[in-house]
C-alpha cells in the first residue's frame, strides 16, 4: 500500500521529513508500516508527536526519554529496537 495514496497521508509522509536521517528513517517507518492500521487515538498521537522540536523528537524516539503520553510510549516501543 503507498502511503502517498490520501492527500492526507502525502501531508504525513511531508512532516516526517525531519532533517537527520535517524529521525526521517524511524517516523517514516512507523507511518508505513503502522499508522494505517493503528487506532485513532494513536494516529492522532503520532501527528502529536510529529509538532514536537526535532531535540525532543531525537530523544524520545533515539534515546528513549519518557514521555508523559502512553500513546507516544506505545509509538516509540513499536520502533525500538
């Protein structure tokens, strides 16, 4: 399935791009190959997650800072490692 297929998914694909080739990897994985069959909730939480500053965003996904929003915790554990 292509992501770009709903303008709305181009738009996503658009805001993973990050600028460090880790954080452009990790949230363009996770929309391909999760949040087309993830819940609401966490699909709304990975838009969240992708407003964040790119620091913030680095380490929550690189480093593993807790944060205080299980459905971004649910996210980030899909992508460890």
């Amino acid at each position: 399935m292509s992501t770009d297929s709903t303008p709305a998914l181009a738009k996503l694909r658009w805001r993973c791009r990050r600028g460090t080739k880790e954080l452009d990897v990790l949230t363009t994985r996770y929309l391909e190959s999760f949040y087309p069959d993830a819940p609401k909730a966490e699909q709304q939480a990975f838009e969240h997650m992708l407003t964040l500053q790119d620091p913030i965003l680095y380490d929550i996904l690189t480093v593993y800072t807790e944060f205080d929003d299980p459905l971004i915790e649910a996210i980030v554990l899909k992508l460890k490692p």
